[in-house]
C-alpha cells in the first residue's frame, strides 16, 4: 500500500505502516538498509566508494521513486498558484518539479544525511498558498494582464521561498536546529490537523466540478453549480486509494490512482461526452530552467514586495519554522532507519541553502522529505548518488513529459489531495478524542484536547503565521504549566526520614523525641519565576514544632535568578520563625547557577545531600541538648568493649591493633574479605558505596566520598561496624572511608572465634555487645517505619 503520511508525501506501508498518520519500517527492509547505508560525507565521496554503490542500482532507485511519488509534486503545485485560475498549472508544476530538481541536487551534494532528499509538503504547500491568495487579490498588482499577475505572485513567492531558506541557514549556523523540534504535541497536532481541514476543504470546488473562477464563491454557489459526475468520479478515485490502501499493501497507490482515473476520465468523455467532469491542467511549458524568478522584483513587482512586506516576512518565518520542524522529525525518521545519526545543524543549513537555490528557479519550500529518502531505501539506494539521480529524474520528467501531465484531470488530483488530508489527521489526536468520550477527562486530556483544538481554529479561520505565533506563545505556556506541576515531590518528617548517621544509645534516645523538629521536603522540576510563588505558598503553613526546613533539589534540573532569590528570601523568612534552612543535593549545573545569582550567602546551608542536610540538623538538635558526639571515647566507654572486667578488658585491647588514617583515606573496600571488626576511637568513618576513582588504591578523596556515592552509615567515636560480614562471614557490602582524622582499632574474626573456646565468657559478652548494637540500630529502623505509616 502506497499512502499519503504527513507533509503531503506518498509511501508504501511496506516502507512505512497502514496508517493515514503514521508509519513504520518493515523489520526486514530495516534490517537490510541499516547493513548497507555507507556513512560517506558528501556525493563526491560516496561516488569513491569500494563497489558497494553500484551505479545501475542507483540510478535505478532515483528514477523509479521520482515516477512512483510523482502526483506529489503536481498536486501540491496546483494547490499553491489556484488563486491564479487557469495559470496554476503551467505556473505551479514546474515550480513543484523544479524544487526537487535545485534543491534536491543541492541537498544530494553537500547533505550530511545518509539518504538527503528534499521536495514541497502540504504544511508548507498550503502556507505559501495562502500568502499568493491574499497576492491575487491586490487590485494593483500586474497592470499588464494575468501574465503580469502571474509573473509578479511567483517573484514574490520566490522571494518568500528565498527569505525562509536564509533563515533557516541562520538557525543551522546559529546551532539551534534541534530547537525547532521542541514544540508541544498539542500544538503541532492542532496545526496539522487545521493543514489537513485546509486541504481538504481546498479541493471541493475541483471535486464538484464547479469552474475555477467559482471557486472563491461559498457553499451555496457551489451546490446550485456543482456536476454530479465530476463528483461521483472524485469519489470514486478517493474510495479506490482507500481500498487499494487496505487491501494491496505494497502496491504504488498514488500511481494507480493517479493513472485509473485518468484513463476513466478520458473513457468517459469519449463514451459520454454529454457528462462534464471538469477540466484538465492544461498547456505547462516544456522548457529548461533559469534563474530568473526573481527579475520581476526589479521592477514590476518591486512595488507590490514593498506594499506586502509584512506578509512575505510573515510567511517566510512561518516556513521557516515549519520546514525546520517537519525536516529534523523527517531526517530523525530516516536516522532510525539507517542507524546512523545526522547533524541536524548542518543538515538544517544545507536545506535552507536548497530551499534559496530552488526559489532563484521560481521553486517551492521544500523541507527534508522522509518519505523520499524511504522510497529510495527501498528500491535499493545506499548512496547519495541515489537521491541525484531522482533528482535529475524529477526534472526531466516535467519538461519530456509535459504534453501528457496536460491531460492529467483536476477532479482525479483532488481526490488525490483528500487522501493527502486524510493522512495529515493527527492519530495522537484522534485516540485524545476517543479516551474523552470513554468517559476518561482528565484536566490534562481535556488540556491537550483545548489547545490542539484552539490552534486547528485558528489555523483556520486565521491563517498560519497567526497560527504559528499562537503556537509558540502555547509553546511556552504548556512549558511553564509543565515546569509548575508536582513541585512538591514528597514531604517527611525527621521522624521517618533519618540521617545514616548511627549515634550512641543516649543521642538516639534524645533524638527520638527531638525529630519532629525536621521537615524535609523534596522538590523536582525547575525553579524559576512560575515556580517560586507557588513554593513560597507551599512553606507559609509548616508544622509548628518546625526548628528544620530540608530542602531536597537532588531533582531539580534548572534554577535560575528568580529561583535563586525565592531561597534567599525563604531562609530569611523561615530564619525569622526560628527555622533553619537546610538546601541539599544540588546537581553541578544549578548549583553554578545557585552560585552566580546570589546564593553565595546561604553557602552554609548548602549541603551535598538530604542525608547530610538531615544529620547537620539531627547534630543541631544534640548540641542544644548538650549531647555533642565526642571526637574521643575510651575504648572502654566503647560499644563494643563495654561490660568487660579489668582482665578482659587487658585480654582484649592487647589483642586489639590500632590504625590512624587520614580525612578521605579507605580503610577496606567493597568486596573485601570481613575478617575483623573495628571500633571507633576517635573522629568519624563513613560505609559508602564502592568508588573507582583511577587513584591510589589506599586512597578515597573527598570528592569521591561525595554526593554521588550511596552512604549507608556513619559512626563516631565509640562505635563499632563491619559487625555484620564478621558475623556472616560474606564480604564486605561497602567501603570504610574516613569522613575526617580517625584513630581505629581492629579486632580480627580468628581471634573472635579462639575465644569462643579458650573464654567463652569473654566472647559471650563481645557478641552480646554486638548483638544489642545490632538491635538498637533495628529497632531505630522500625521506629522510622511506623513513624512513616502513620
């Protein structure tokens, strides 16, 4: 099946899925194109290759696919010059061929993309359309008769084509070429569904029969003038693409189409010459072309540029805009299907360079083309050479073949534009549609429902630079409103959320009641001037034993200046309440941004992660408690070594081996064997999760003990750890780094287990020791569990 997919272009469902909106790549053909596509840098060099582009096979490719998509081109050349009436043929098809002709040689030759092919859409078709209808309407323009008109519309036009394939070059040279891509899918659905109703709406004076001229009558003129026969055959042509569409997948549609109404057009006028089925194209002129589709400017249509500056200006950002998005979703198509990945940048400049050669010819905008570049994949091109000669195909076929694409009827080709509108119906769109009326109306449904409808009205009623610029101001409000939503992530108190940080019985037990003094609050997304106001309400209501306010941004992706300020102000705030802020887990980029826009003075309420945010506070609270953690306890005030008599005591620490490292040194890693159990003397050790930094094994820096690593606990002075692979007798399960100067002693498991048969009292009570230890630091676990439940 051959259909019409987004942008007005043709392709087989073998290439692409049964669908009017969107396709897929057989995994087969995929298979095949992503083995075989050579990522060469230009023609020249692809023609240089070592006989994987053959040459038969490539100009093969080009000249078919430039046959099979070739009622494209012819449609959407009427479709843009129709308000010239009669001239639409011989102006527009050429201008359509002649853009895949000078663009396509331009993009075959210096595109960076593994299949470049360019040629004009529907979105930009009908934008230039209804710039050359406002055009045809000017009373002042062209003197000298409808050849003068048509002269200056395609100068202008040409101009306009030229204005856009500049700007386009500026986003390519200014790197913003992915930034075009970032527009919303409500608004991109609604503008292309607004293209399609357009479209479609277009073809129903050439469906009816009704004369040219009529056609900017209304509705009513219409139905007292249409021809039924000229209908009948119309729809006929529409049913047989869709059947054909369903029923033969891998057949050229377009083609078939294009050439059974043809023939049953032309059988019928010479069966039935009383029927009137509309008119042919008419006379295009077979000639070479040249580069003078600008001329008129110089003169006779100097006047009427003047006079419509806004409108071309207008029209050229539009396509600008349009084109850069529908080629950087089209060469990211072809990218997945060849498994290599383009420079959109350079691939935007290329196209814009294109798209200013084919306006110098009198050409159309012409955007990167999926469809083309598939439909040569599929008919065995691997090289650019393949897109040149489709090319050169493109623009031999407009000239050799003129007499007969004369005979072509109109009624045939508007059918052919329905099937093109049909496809540009957004399915995203349509399947919003279908869950709002099975009763799912979400405010979000209803939202993107809202917008994708606002932006098809006004694409409709309004044209499309108004519609490209509600766009963007929809854009950006979809944006905010995204960047608003779900601040507040999740919110515990101290009591559910502690600190690794394990502490002496007696700070526990202070703890336990002092926690609800913490708040810790984690917020995601960005912080920015939408944001801050709606945070700033969040924290007017805290609880009211609130002492702490942990601010976890771990999550936050951007801050800027207004964000930065809202933190300054909310520490002076909540400072007035007697509520410390505590900011933690700030990621690399907003902590520079934190930095540059004022955060400096809140330098001491920044901490690496909400763990040590919580235990600064829990620390806080034990100070005012008058529970410091000491920096030294004897080893006999230890956990470990409590509860011993003088001879055990002397039995034990004569056993026991010291050892003194260094803030950020490694006492044992990840993995390593638990033969010993080791007892804090003085300063503070951290199990964290194993780091390979490239440095000194026996070495851990600060920075590698940092945020980024997981800590699973800390001890102070008096503490013991690596109790638990001891006691399982399996590795490690993290790395002992020291958080500052530590002083520790090491018991070693084969003592451990000597004692248990030469003094098995004293091994009892080292592993009840243990064993409460243990117990406490469950117990301290569970409280946080219930205290989270409830």
């Amino acid at each position: 099946m051959w259909l019409p997919c987004a942008g007005g272009e043709w392709l087989s469902p073998a290439v692409m899925a049964k669908s009017f909106a969107v396709g897929r790549v057989s995994a087969g053909s995929r298979s095949r194109a992503a083995l075989e596509i050579p990522s060469y840098g230009s023609l020249a060099s692809d023609l240089h290759q070592d006989g994987r582009a053959s040459v038969p096979r490539e100009v093969f490719a080009g000249v078919v696919s430039a046959l099979s998509l070739a009622a494209v081109p012819i449609t959407l050349g009427l479709l843009v010059f129709a308000p010239l009436g009669e001239q639409a043929a011989s102006v527009g098809i050429p201008a359509a061929f002649l853009t895949l002709l000078v663009g396509g040689l331009v993009t075959a030759c210096f595109g960076q993309s593994p299949m470049p092919a360019i040629g004009p859409t529907s979105a930009t078709a009908l934008i230039l359309a209804s710039m050359v209808a406002v055009l045809v309407r000017d009373p002042t323009l062209g003197a000298g008769g409808p050849a003068d008109v048509a002269a200056v519309v395609v100068a202008a036009a040409a101009l306009t084509v030229a204005l856009a394939g500049v700007l386009m070059l500026a986003l390519g040279v200014l790197g913003l070429g992915s930034v075009v891509a970032l527009v919303p899918r409500p608004v991109l659905s609604g503008f292309m569904n607004g293209i399609a109703a357009l479209i479609a709406w277009s073809q129903v004076p050439a469906l009816l029969g009704v004369p040219v001229p009529s056609g900017s009558a209304g509705p009513l003129q219409w139905a007292s003038a249409f021809h039924p026969a000229t209908l009948a055959l119309g729809l006929a042509s529409v049913a047989l693409g869709l059947l054909l569409s369903s029923r033969r997948p891998n057949w050229p549609v377009s083609l078939i189409v294009l050439l059974v109404g043809t023939l049953a057009y032309h059988g019928l006028a010479v069966a039935a010459p009383q029927l009137h089925l509309g008119g042919v194209i008419g006379p295009i002129p077979a000639r070479l072309p040249t580069p003078d589709a600008l001329a008129p400017l110089l003169d006779a249509a100097a006047g009427a540029a003047q006079r419509h500056a806004p409108l071309i200006l207008g029209t050229a950002a539009a396509l600008a805009i349009i084109g850069s998005l529908e080629s950087s979703l089209n060469l990211a198509a072809v990218d997945q299907q060849t498994l290599q990945r383009s420079d959109l940048d350079r691939d935007l400049r290329v196209t814009g360079l294109a798209n200013v050669a084919a306006a110098l010819f009198g050409g159309l905008p012409g955007p990167q083309l999926r469809v083309r570049a598939m439909t040569l994949l599929q008919l065995g091109g691997r090289t650019r050479l393949a897109a040149a000669c489709g090319a050169l195909a493109a623009g031999a076929l407009v000239v050799a073949a003129a007499p007969l694409l004369a005979a072509l009827p109109r009624v045939v080709l508007a059918a052919i534009m329905v099937l093109i509108s049909l496809s540009l119906v957004d399915g995203w769109w349509l399947r919003l549609v279908r869950q709002w009326f099975a009763g799912d109306r979400t405010p979000d449904l209803a939202a993107n429902l809202s917008v994708g409808l606002l932006v098809m009205v006004i694409t409709v009623t309004s044209g499309f630079v108004i519609a490209v610029a509600v766009g963007l101001l929809l854009s950006m409000a979809l944006f905010i409103r995204t960047m608003n939503r779900a601040l507040v992530r999740q919110r515990w108190s101290g009591l559910q959320r502690r600190s690794r940080r394990i502490y002496l019985p007696t700070q526990e037990a202070c703890l336990d009641a002092a926690r609800t003094a913490i708040e810790i609050v984690e917020i995601e997304g960005a912080l920015h001037f939408g944001s801050a106001e709606r945070l700033d309400r969040e924290f007017k209501d805290l609880p009211p034993k609130t002492r702490f306010l942990v601010m976890d941004l771990h999550r936050v992706a951007a801050i800027e200046a207004s964000g930065v300020n809202f933190l300054v102000l909310l520490s002076i705030r909540l400072a007035r309440r007697d509520v410390r802020l505590l900011i933690a887990g700030l990621q690399p980029g907003p902590l520079a941004a934190f930095r540059t826009f004022g955060g400096a003075g809140l330098a001491e309420a920044v901490h690496p992660d909400a763990d040590r945010a919580i235990e600064a506070a829990e620390g806080a609270l034990l100070s005012e408690a008058g529970l410091d953690a000491p920096s030294q306890v004897p080893l006999s005030e230890s956990l470990l070594l409590r509860g011993l008599d003088a001879d055990q005591f002397a039995r034990v620490f004569a056993a026991l081996t010291e050892h003194r490292l260094a803030a950020g040194e490694r006492l044992f890693g990840e993995g390593d064997p638990g033969d010993a159990v080791y007892v804090v003397g003085s300063g503070s050790v951290a199990v964290v999760a194993a780091v390979h930094t490239g440095r000194d094994e026996n070495t851990l820096s600060s920075r590698a003990a940092g945020p980024r690593d997981q800590r699973f606990l800390s001890v102070s002075a008096g503490m013991m750890f690596g109790e638990l692979a001891v006691l399982d007798g399996g590795g490690r399960t993290g790395a002992a780094v020291a958080e500052t100067d530590v002083v520790v002693h090491r018991l070693t498991a084969p003592v451990l287990a000597r004692w248990r048969d030469e003094d098995p009292h004293l091994a009892a009570v080292l592993y009840q020791n243990i064993a409460v230890h243990l117990s406490q630091r469950l117990r301290a676990t569970v409280r946080a569990w219930h205290a989270d439940a409830a």
